[in-house]
C-alpha cells in the first residue's frame, strides 16, 4: 500500500518531495523509506484527510515501533503535525480507531520530544550571536545544532556506485535527510545534504535545488561553488579538502552563518566576503593565505580560524568583534600595535598564537576580555615579558610551553605569583600549595625572608671547615655587646653609625662590611672593603659572613672576623643596615640592640635620594660593567 502526502510547488522549482512507502512484506527496518520525487501540480497547499489517515495508521500499528521511532527522529515536525491532522480527520475511518488508540494512548513521550523541539526553538537568546532578524523565527530557527555535521544527529544513506566526478539528482536524493518544514509555505522539505568524500568535480545541478540549509562537500575535488548562488535558505556549508581557490566566490544566501573552507588552495581572502554580512563562524586554516584583510564586514563574526597558513603580521582587524581566533602555525613575527591590530578585539576571549615567531607579550597587554591565551612554541625569552600580562585578570588558561623563557629557575612560580588569577598554566592545573609556595618564594614576609636567610648561612656555616682560635666565642658566655642602626638606603643610618665611633672611640667600635660595590677615593670607605663578587660568594660559601643583603645592585655582608675584634678590643660593635639583615642577626647567637632610624623630612630624603642617583648615573657612565645591575635595581 501506498500512501503519498506532498505539498504544492512553484512548476519552476524542481526541489525535493517525500512519499512515504509502506510495506507490509518487508523487513521491519526497511518498512519505512524517504525518496525523492518530481513536483507535482496541485490546486490545494494541504494534505488530503484520506492521506494523512492512511500514513497515520502506517505509523501507528502495533508492529511498527521502528518505523516511529525512525519517523520521530527524521522529522518531529511532520510527527506534530499528523498528529493534530489525524484528531480532527478521525470520524473518517471509524474501523481503525481501536487500533490506533492502543499505540497513541500514550502521547506523552511523544509530547516531550515536542515540548524539547519547541524548547529548543523558541530560545530567549539564540546559542549564537546574530542579526535580530534572524533570532529565532524562520529559518534560522532549523540552524539551532550546536554540531550540525555530527553524523549522530541524522540519517544517510551509503552509495557505493560511482558518480564519475558529477552530481547527479538520483545522488542528491540518496544523500538527502532530515526532513523538516518550511516556515512559510509550510511544506515538508529534506533540508540536509551529506556528498562528502565522492570524488566531485561538478556541482551544477544543485541550481535547482534551493530548500537545503546544511550541504557537506567536503573531501572532493570541486574549484568552484558557484552553484549555490540559488541556495537561498542556505546555513551551514562545509566544503573542506577540495581545491578552491578563491573565497564564497557565489551569491550571498540570506543568513549564512558557518563556513568551513580548511584545506584548499586559497591564497588571499580578497573582498568577496563584504557580502556576507552574516557570517558568524569562519574556518580557512591549512592554506596559502598571507595576509588577514576583507573582513571588516564581518560586523557578527564571533570565530575566525587561520592558522596553518604563511600569515606575517596580526593587522586590518577593525570593526569585527571576534570572541576566538586561532592562528597558530603561521609566521606571525609582530603585531600591529596601532588600531588594526589585536588591540582592535574589544571582546576577544579565547587566542591561539602557537607556532609562531612571537618574541615580545606587549601586544597583549590590551586584551581585558581574554579567557584563555595560547603562545606555546614562541621565541619569548625573558622572564620580565610575563609582566605584559598582569592586566589580563581575566585570563585562566595560559600556555607558554617550549619557549626559552620557561628554562629559567623559578618560571612556572614566578607566573603563579605575577598571575593570580590563572587555574591552569601549561596544561596543567595550578595546585593550592603552588600558589603559597610562589607567595612566599617571591613575596614572604619580612621575618620570614629574615629566617630563610638566617638557615642559608647556618647551613654553610655548618658545611664549612672552621679553625678554632683564641678569639673564638664561646657558645656558654654571653654574646659581645652589638648595636645595629637599622635603616632604608641613604635615611641616615651610616651618619648615626659613624656619630657614635667618633664620640666614643674608646667604648664603640665600628664593624667593616664587605661589598661588591667599586669605591671611590672621596667617599668614606673607612668601614667597607670592595671585593669581587666571586671573593663574596666564596665567603657566604665558607661560612665567614654573618648577614648578606642586597641594594642598589650591590652585595654587602658582615663577616665573622669582626665579631673577633670586638672581643679582643674589648669595645661595643656598631654597624648600619637594613631591616632584613637585622633580624637574620637578632635570630642568631648575638643578640644585637636594634636602633630604628627614621627620617621626618620627606622631601629633604627625596632630594638626597636623587642627588645620590644622579651621583651614580655619572659614575656608570665609566663602569659600564655594573649599569646593568644599577638599572635592575631601581626597577
């Protein structure tokens, strides 16, 4: 028996139309088939009542569960409306009506599927940003698959004949599926159409098929696409793996809105997509393509993926608002830093840069909106360039693997620390106890930075070989009387120091400090002594000193001799230092009295701040060799 339901058309408009065929003869998963047939001339645009019962009791008898389940998940569409039909067309067949309602009696898994549907439709927002005129009536409202090229979601046919590298319609009506209606006219059209992987040459045929909304052509051998100028209705196109050359090179569809041309042989992006304004998701990686222009248009593109291509420089990005761009793989040695380049993408949130010539992070400085950030297998090479991304607090996700900068000791805590925000570095999740172990290598606080120090040199101390002499200390007597004027650079400290030898120089003595600093004749170097800076280290190493502190690029320390001094002059020891070094002391066997020195005048200490650096500037000028750590410090 055959049941044929079809809709009205335009004579000129050879699309496709459903008949539906049942046969009882046939096994239960081939009772139920969708074939294409020629347009028909009709004075009416509805279904007979006498079609839409027998197709009702086709799809409703007791054996033919398969059949409505296949017919559910091909076209819930048409499932609602023979549903509705049938109600109203029951009094027609009063014979079948005890039997339908021992399958139908149950509507409401039926009824879910609908509501989903409908759900599904009627969005407060679309899934994706879009032109108010296509959210979320018409077309576009057949455009809601999150992952319309699943072949999960619909049903084809494998053809094993050979089509000879032209499209025929006796192959379009064999790759056809999903059965859905138009929001106008209301007919029942097969939307969907999967040709992949078929050898195609010549598509011409498909002018005369306009309904399709989602069409795969990919994995043939097609140069033009030309022939989709008629596909108005058109969604979706992936056309990935032929040989096109050229860019969208048909007439515009009204709502076109994804486009996956991946591996072709394209070399520019040219201006043919100044006419498809709605473009939202753009894929042309695995090109030839060397430059990004063409695309200020492209007002609703959120997706834009370019890599694997010959792309030199991030530039012509105006008036686009992408939300993701990939260009890894490219030979992106610098971008444009004036309005063009990333910085014109207000709302970027996720990038991909790996694979690239990338030697600087400032272009990134500007991103506010990025999520995730992707500059692996980069030339970023020092460790300050990490502080171009302080700004991006939105970021989560950094991936800077296989650059040179992450050979340096400490990398992955200092990125931690400077970073925040970030839950995932490298690829691998940032733990708790990183984030207090990155806090207090790089920032602790004072008494611990003092403690930490203080087990440094306890343990050299232990590890180096000591002699005893006469003026060793003994561990069970009292510890010799020690002042230290604790202080910042330049606030008076050494002034204080220097007061106390001279008014009492039978009663206080004035320890020497060692420092890498080179001294000059005129300044007062009576309590320091310049060594190298390898002499120095040799002297933390055998244990000699008993702090060390670093400032304004040079190392200074106190070693133990001086300690020995004391005792056999029999004076009280004064020095000057910083707060650090201080407690390191005050942590140890000697016990010192800690005078806090504090300057009152700010501007009088600012104005001695930069005459001393000024001073300095002049002095490096002639010791080039220590420039650099002068400039490391002020920083």
């Amino acid at each position: 028996m055959d049941n044929n339901c079809s809709e009205t058309h335009n004579q000129h408009e050879p699309d496709i139309h459903v008949h539906f065929h049942h046969n009882e003869s046939m096994e239960s998963e081939d009772q139920f088939s969708l074939v294409e047939d020629r347009p028909t001339l009709s004075s009416t645009s509805t279904y007979s009542s006498s079609s839409l019962l027998s197709l009702h009791s086709a799809v409703t008898e007791p054996s033919s569960q398969i059949r409505i389940n296949r017919l559910r998940k091909e076209s819930p569409s048409l499932c609602n409306y023979l549903k509705s039909a049938s109600t109203s067309s029951a009094e027609c067949n009063h014979s079948s009506q005890e039997e339908s309602e021992s399958d139908i009696s149950e509507p409401k898994d039926v009824e879910d599927v609908y509501a989903w549907e409908d759900n599904i439709l009627h969005l407060d927002s679309f899934p994706f940003k879009t032109h108010p005129l296509i959210e979320p009536v018409g077309w576009i409202k057949c455009a809601s698959n999150q992952d319309p090229w699943n072949k999960d979601n619909y049903f084809s046919v494998d053809i094993s004949s050979s089509c000879n590298g032209v499209l025929t319609r006796e192959l379009i009506s064999e790759c056809s599926s999903r059965l859905d209606r138009l929001p106008d006219t209301k007919a029942f059209v097969l939307t969907r159409l999967h040709i992949e992987q078929k050898g195609l040459e010549d598509i011409s045929v498909l002018e005369h098929y306009k309904y399709f909304q989602y069409i795969d052509l990919s994995w043939n051998s097609l140069i033009s696409l030309d022939a989709l100028s008629n596909c108005t209705y058109l969604i979706y196109l992936n056309a990935s793996h032929n040989k096109l050359t050229t860019v969208l090179d048909f007439k515009p569809p009204w709502f076109l809105t994804h486009v996956n041309l991946e591996s072709n042989e394209i070399k520019e992006i040219g201006q043919n997509l100044s006419n498809f304004w709605s473009l939202c998701h753009l894929n042309l990686s695995s090109n030839f393509i060397e430059k990004i222009e063409g695309l200020g248009h492209l007002k609703y593109l959120r997706y834009l993926n370019l890599s694997h291509n010959k792309i030199k420089r991030i530039e012509n990005l105006e008036c686009i608002h992408l939300e993701e761009f990939n260009l890894e793989f490219n030979e992106i040695s610098e971008c444009d830093m004036e309005e063009g380049g990333l910085q014109a993408l207000e709302n970027i949130k996720i990038l991909n840069l790996a694979h690239n010539k990338l030697s600087t992070l400032t272009p990134f400085q500007e991103l506010f909106t990025l999520k995730k950030l992707d500059i692996s297998c980069n030339r970023v090479t020092e460790l300050y360039e990490i502080d171009n991304l302080k700004s991006v607090t939105k970021c989560y996700e950094l991936n800077i693997t296989s650059n040179p900068v992450c050979s340096n000791t400490g990398y992955r805590e200092f990125v931690i620390y400077l970073l925040p925000n970030l839950r995932i570095l490298d690829n691998v999740p940032i733990k708790c106890s990183e984030r207090v172990a990155a806090k207090m290598l790089l920032e602790p606080d004072i008494f611990t930075s003092a403690q930490h120090l203080r087990t440094k040199l306890e343990l050299w101390n232990q590890l180096a070989l000591r002699e005893i002499n006469t003026e060793t200390m003994p561990s069970d007597e009292p510890p010799v009387p020690l002042v230290v004027v604790v202080g910042t650079f330049m606030n008076g400290r050494e002034e204080i120091a220097k007061a106390l030898a001279l008014k009492f120089p039978n009663q206080v003595y004035r320890c020497k400090k060692y420092t890498t600093l080179p001294l000059e004749k005129n300044y007062d170097t009576d309590h320091l002594k310049s060594v190298p800076i390898d002499e120095f280290n040799n002297m933390i190493k055998t244990g000699k000193l008993i702090f060390h502190y670093k400032e304004i690029g040079f190392f200074f320390g106190m070693c133990q001799e001086e300690i020995s001094t004391c005792i056999v002059e029999g004076k009280i020891g004064v020095v000057d230092t910083i707060l650090e070094a201080a407690l390191v002391m005050k942590y140890s066997q000697l016990r010192p009295f800690l005078v806090l020195s504090v300057t009152d005048n700010v501007e009088s200490y600012g104005e001695k701040l930069k005459n001393c650096f000024m001073d300095l500037d002049l002095w490096t000028k002639h010791n080039p060799s220590i420039s650099k750590n002068l400039s490391t410090e002020r920083r």
